[in-house]
C-alpha cells in the first residue's frame, strides 16, 4: 500500500439532515453505535459493531456487515459485503451514509468526534499498519484494538479498556475464533494482565510475524534482546504495535487513544418516533369517540344494531312484514283444510266401497 491511495470521505445524515464529514486515511473502519467505533453512530437501530469498512490491496473500499440486527444497504439494495464506488448510499438504522472517495492530498472534513488514534490501524503493508499518526491529546483515554482477519476479510474487531486475559482458540469462552488446525493447540492466551498493564505473548510456536517498538520494526525472532520482552510476553505501549500471522488468519494487534465521543445534545440522542405514534393514535381514538358522542342516538343505534338496521330499510320500502301471530293463524287453517279435504277423499272412497259390495250380494241372491 502506497501513499497514492485515496482516502475515504462519509457523510452522515440523519432524516435527510446533514450531521458531519468525516474523512478516513485508514485500512479498517469500525462503524456503530459502540463508544470505540472509529465511526460512532448515535442511533437506537444500529448495532454496536454493526459494520466495517476496510482498504483493500488493490486500493478498493469495501463494506462488510458484522451481522448486525437490521443489516446494511448499499444504494437500496441489502449486503453481506460489497465493493463501494464514490456516491454510494449506506443505510445503517436511520442513518445514511454518503462515501466519497477523494484523490490523494484532499482537504480532510470536519472531524467532531473522530479522533484518530495515535497509532492507527492500518493495512497489512508495513508503510501503511505501521504508520505513526500525530498525537491527539482530545481522547477518551487508553484501548487496545485487536483485529482478526482471514486472507482480506474482517472477520472482527475488539477492544479493550483494562487489562484483562484474551484468549484465541476453537473452545467455548475463546475471545477470538482461530480453529486448532491453524494455531496446533485448542487455545492460547494473546494478552494477560501484567501489572495492570497490557502484555502480548509473542512466545507461541505457531505465531509470524513482526511488531514495532519506538518506531523500529522488529521481526519476531529478534525480539530476546528487547527491553520490553519479558518471558516471552511484550508490554504494550502507545508506541508499540504488532501483526502477528497465524496460517491463513492475520492479527493486528495496537495499543492507543480511544476515539473521543462525538458532542451530542441530551435531547439528540432520545428517539421521538414512539412517542409520535402514541400522540397520534391518542388524537385519532379521542376524535372517534367526540364523533360518537355528537352522532344521533337513533341513527347510531341504526348502525350499531342490525335488527334496527333492516327495520328502517323495511320503513323506507314501506314493506309491512307481516305479524307472526297472522302468520301461525294461516299455516292453521291450511292444515285444517287439508285435513278436512283428506276426510271427504276418504268417506268417498268408503261409500264407493259398499256400493262394489252391495252390487255383489244382490248378484248372489239371484237364482
């Protein structure tokens, strides 16, 4: 990486309104809503490692998501991980992001809340991830970064505000995810507390690689004589910087000021788009029921009963239903017609009967 590539310019906006420009001349870009972020994001739907934005070797700016909880579009269109052009939308949350890939030797933007770290990190190339930023004395105090990579892809960046023990490995409660395969061992310990101090263990066998101390770059099999090696482990300091390769995997290991938080208003900060939503569900539901309560009490029981309803559609066609008692009395005297019809049939059919048989006792009688 030379000092030709371009650096990159982002924009933020928040509902359409400008917020700042920041300009970037780093490898790796953290983006969210975490208090280390290289680029913080104040907004309640970014995830606190949302996404990283990283300078490959070839001098392409691309963006790779972090498995964040409502995902990154580039230009409207949702992404894993893309290649970014100069113009390109992210949207991240409610947050936009305009990129801006500027030539070489461009005015920087405005920076509020953007500081860089005294020690950036960079590339893989030893001009640029060795690089000594200017001092800064507007920061949040001290951090170490530790970025995992595989071949060109972030895999994760952590941070760390007090000493503590890092591990790498394949097991359950490893820091960093580096398979057994890659490393000989299930885990290893990266960093320990050292007197409450930060220390890199650069004893480990399957480890490669170089650091820099007090701007000298050291290959890891010259490091018996340094002052700062004690029992194979290296006491970080803001001057101290290592990259350390392990088979397919890269570590950039830094120690240096940690971003300052951007200046934002108490009242910035809160999300009003809840409370919207309740004060106008309020004013529709009160509106609805001050109709109600002005509405005629027979043309609301019109509405609201459907017997109500179908008598005044009845009253309006000025049909008369008829009466159900009037309705009973003629299903009676049908019945009773019919009835009295069957009883003639009947006697008919009796009195033919005994005429056949009268007929016939006479017939006998005769000689």
């Amino acid at each position: 990486m030379t000092d030709q590539t371009m650096p990159l310019r982002v924009t933020v906006y928040t509902d359409g309104k400008r917020l700042r420009e920041v300009t970037f001349d780093r490898e790796i870009i953290n983006v969210g809503k975490q208090s280390t972020a290289n680029l913080r994001l104040e907004d309640v739907n970014v995830s606190r490692k949302h996404a990283v934005i990283e300078r490959r070797a070839s001098g392409e700016w691309r963006v790779t998501d972090l498995g964040s909880t409502n995902g990154t579009t580039v230009n409207g269109r949702r992404i894993t991980q893309a290649i970014l052009q100069n113009g390109d939308r992210l949207l991240l949350g409610e947050t936009t992001l305009v990129i801006g890939i500027t030539a070489p030797g461009a005015v920087r933007g405005d920076e509020v809340g953007e500081r860089a770290p005294v020690l950036e990190i960079q590339g893989l190339g030893e001009n640029s991830f060795y690089a000594i930023g200017e001092d800064d004395p507007n920061t949040d105090g001290m951090v170490l970064e530790v970025a995992l990579l595989w071949g060109e892809t972030v895999l994760t960046v952590q941070h760390y505000n007090t000493p503590e023990e890092v591990r790498i490995g394949e097991l359950p409660g490893c820091h960093l995810t580096v398979p057994q395969t890659a490393l000989g061992v299930p885990e290893l310990t990266l960093i320990s507390d050292e007197g409450g101090r930060f220390a890199l263990h650069t004893e480990h066998a399957a480890f490669e690689g170089d650091v820099l101390i007090n701007g000298s770059i050291i290959p890891l099999g010259d490091l018996e004589n340094a002052q700062e090696l004690t029992g194979g482990k290296l006491v970080m300091s803001d001057r101290t910087r290592a990259r350390l390769r392990v088979g397919d995997f890269i570590l950039l290991v830094s120690y240096g000021p940690m971003p300052a938080k951007p200046l934002v208003s108490p009242l910035g900060a809160v999300d009003y788009t809840p409370h919207i939503y309740v004060a106008v569900s309020a004013i529709v539901h009160i509106a609805f029921l001050v109709f109600l309560s002005l509405m005629p009490e027979d043309q609301l029981r019109s509405r609201l009963d459907p017997s109500a309803r179908r008598a005044k559609l009845l009253k309006v066609l000025k049909v008369v239903e008829p009466e159900p008692e009037e309705e009973e009395e003629e299903e009676e005297k049908k019945r009773e017609a019919e009835k009295k019809k069957k009883l003639e049939v009947d006697k008919e059919v009796v009195k033919k009967n005994d005429d056949l048989v009268n007929k016939l006792q006479k017939k006998k009688k005769k000689p």
